[in-house]
C-alpha cells in the first residue's frame, strides 16, 4: 500500500477535516510544582509537593477514548497521526533552571499552531512543557519531507527564569476580595510577566484572516504581538473575557462554521469591539447552554465549559462530548449533524475535544468573514 503523503493546510476551524493530530495520555505526569503551576490535590493523595503519574486507571479509560475518537475519525476517511511518547517523568532543565517532571501529549492544540500551509510551535509558558514540542517533532520531520510547501516555524523558546512570572502570584491572588479578582480580570493581569513572548497555541482562534488571541495566565501581551509581527497577512485581535485565571480560549470563543460562534454566556468579552465585529459583519453569536456535567473529573485544572470545546469535522459536521445533551439539542436545532464522542475523563490529562486534536489539512482557502473591521481591534 502507498504510503500517504502529506499537505499541511488549514486556515479556520471548520472547513472539511482531513488530516489530524490526536493526543495520547500515557504516561501523563501530575506535574512537579513550579513558578506556573502548583498542584495540590489532598483529596486524592497528592497533596502541595507530591508529583508522580497519574493513576493507571484513570490512564487507560482515558488511553481508550483517545484511541476511540481515533478510531471514529479514520472510519470517516480522515488520516490520524498521533505523537510519539516520552519519558514524562524525566526531569529536564535549562541553563536556566531544572523541573523534576514533564507534563504529557494529550493536548496537541496546545502546542501546534495550524496557519494556512505553517505549523507553529507555541512558546509554551510551563516549564513541565518546555520539551512537549519533541512529541511530534517525528510528525512534523515527516510532514516536511512530504510537503515541499510546508512552512514548519517555532516561536523563540522562552528563557522561563524567574522573572516570567509574577512572584508570589497565587498567594496574593488568594488574598484578593472577588471584587479585586474581578478587576484583575479586567486589566489582564495575570501571572506571566512582560518579559519574552509567551503563548500556548490554544489561546488562538483561527477565522481565515481573522486570529483572536487571548491574554491568559499563558499568553502575554508579548506573545501577541509576536504572533501580530509573525502573521503579517493576519488580522490579530488581542481578546480577554470576564473569565478568573483564564487558560485557552476554545471553551470561551468557539466557530463552527461561516456566521455561527458559540460564546460562552459566563465569559462576556472585555473589548467592547469584540462583539461589533462579529455584528457588524454578521455574525450570529449563539450562547452555549450550561454544561450538562456538574462536577469536574479528579486532577482536572479545566473548567466544566469544556462542554463546549467541540471539534469541527466539516461546516456542518461537529463532534461535541457525549454527556453534553443540552449543546447537542442546540446545535441540532441550528442545523449541525452532531456526532457524540466520550471524551470527560480525558479532561485530566489537559482538556475536550479541540484540545486533543491539532489540524493537519482541512480542505478550504485562505478567506476573509470580517470585511468590516474596528478600528484599534
Ligand atoms: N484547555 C481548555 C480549557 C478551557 C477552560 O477550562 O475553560
């Protein structure tokens, strides 16, 4: 059999899917503490400064669902790849400092940044995920072997020393009254600093010519403009949402085709620009109903609007989770072929369906929604 050859393009969340990274969750690493993340879950053995894998039992449901999903999307003719496997409970260091664990690969979105015929290696502003890129260094070597027109591009590696964060940010967040932490939000403030250019590709959301990219606890201002100078045929929107300690912004701003986004209804946008832009070119904002779960999974560190962190596999094709009914109704009702997919006890291993799949090629042009701009957004 010919073995397949590869072309890398993808321009915006919902053309027709082709090609496909999905993550894996062996072997994922409840991470040691660090200036950016601190685990600490008592409840379940791993109090403040315990780290270690996460329990096989929860792996394996989790391994199965990926592989499951995997399965669902080479049976529609999509090709699926997935990463290569490290040792994540390896330390690993820098001139700079040294962290006793690595985090894991179920979260390609996070990581790969899919623009027209470029793959884009994010920053990352973890320490734990310095490495993660390696994982599909073998996907991206062969992608460049097979496609001559494939731009393959990392952003510069941030240094992470010390003063990429804030120090002291989460005891001083916790001392905050809700007022204080909501005028937080207001201003962006969040843990990473000013200092290198920071961003996780999930802070990105691509509309053709138009990227919305979010301030968040791992994306700076920095990194915006450095995605701004990066993509000068782009539009870059610099986006927040009324949202405590944001992460990622594909459970808060989620396109599914030409004129339909889903919002989330908790997370109104701070510009007031935000919405204009979508109206005046009209777009229909559509509010996601609540999630249907009410709980979050153990060692979970996302939100339950995972709910709405759905996958396009066409402009009238989506994967949504298969607890969520009340989106499933909804997005019915819009006219959407809606395919459930388990995929809630993945949300440990670092989030829903967006998360666990990087695009590779969806077939479609480079095109402009938003004919209509504001200016200074
Ligand atoms: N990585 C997606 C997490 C988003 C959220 O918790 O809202």
């Amino acid at each position: 059999m010919d073995s397949p050859t590869t072309k890398v393009r993808s321009w915006n969340e919902w053309d027709p899917l082709e090609h496909v990274i999905v993550g894996r969750a062996d072997g994922t690493m409840l991470q040691a503490p660090e200036p950016a993340v601190q685990p600490d879950w008592p409840e379940y053995g791993f109090p403040a400064g315990v780290f270690g894998p996460l329990p096989e039992e929860i792996q394996e449901v989790a391994s199965e669902r990926l592989e499951a999903f995997a399965d669902l999307l080479i049976g529609r003719g999509i090709r699926v790849d997935r990463p290569a496997l490290m040792e994540f409970d390896q330390p690993s260091s820098t001139p700079d400092w040294r962290q006793e664990t690595m985090f894991g690969c179920a979260s390609p979105r996070d990581v790969l940044l899919t623009v027209g015929e470029e793959i884009l290696e994010a920053t990352m502003s973890f320490r734990s995920r310095w490495y993660e890129y390696l994982c599909y260094r073998p996907l991206l070597e062969r992608y460049y072997r097979e496609d001559s027109a494939f731009r393959w591009e990392a952003a510069p590696k941030p240094r992470l020393t010390g003063g990429s964060y804030k120090p002291d940010f989460f005891r001083e967040w916790h001392s905050l009254t809700p007022d204080e932490q909501w005028r937080r939000t207001e201003e962006s403030d969040w843990i990473v600093t000013e200092k290198e250019p920071l961003f996780d590709a999930a802070d990105v959301v691509r509309f053709g010519r138009d990227l919305f990219v979010q301030r968040s606890m791992v994306t700076n201002r920095a990194g915006v403009d450095w995605l701004r100078r990066h993509f000068p045929r782009h539009r870059v929107h610099e986006v927040s949402y009324r949202e405590l300690l944001p992460w990622h912004i594909d459970a808060t701003l989620v396109p599914l085709r030409p004129g339909f986004v889903l919002v989330n209804p908790e997370r109104p946008a701070i510009q007031e620009a935000h919405d204009q832009l979508f109206r005046r070119n009209g777009w229909e904002m559509v509010k996601a109903p609540r999630p249907a779960r009410t709980e979050a999974m153990p060692f979970c560190t996302c939100s339950l609007w995972l709910s709405m962190n759905c996958v396009s596999l066409d402009p009238k094709t989506v994967c949504v989770e298969a607890s969520e009914t009340p989106l499933m109704d909804l997005l019915d009702s819009h006219g959407f072929e809606v395919l459930p997919v388990p995929m809630f006890e993945v949300s440990p291993f670092g989030g829903g369906l967006h998360c666990v799949t990087a695009d590779v090629f969806r077939h479609g042009e480079l095109e402009d929604y938003f004919a209509v701009q504001i200016p200074g957004f």
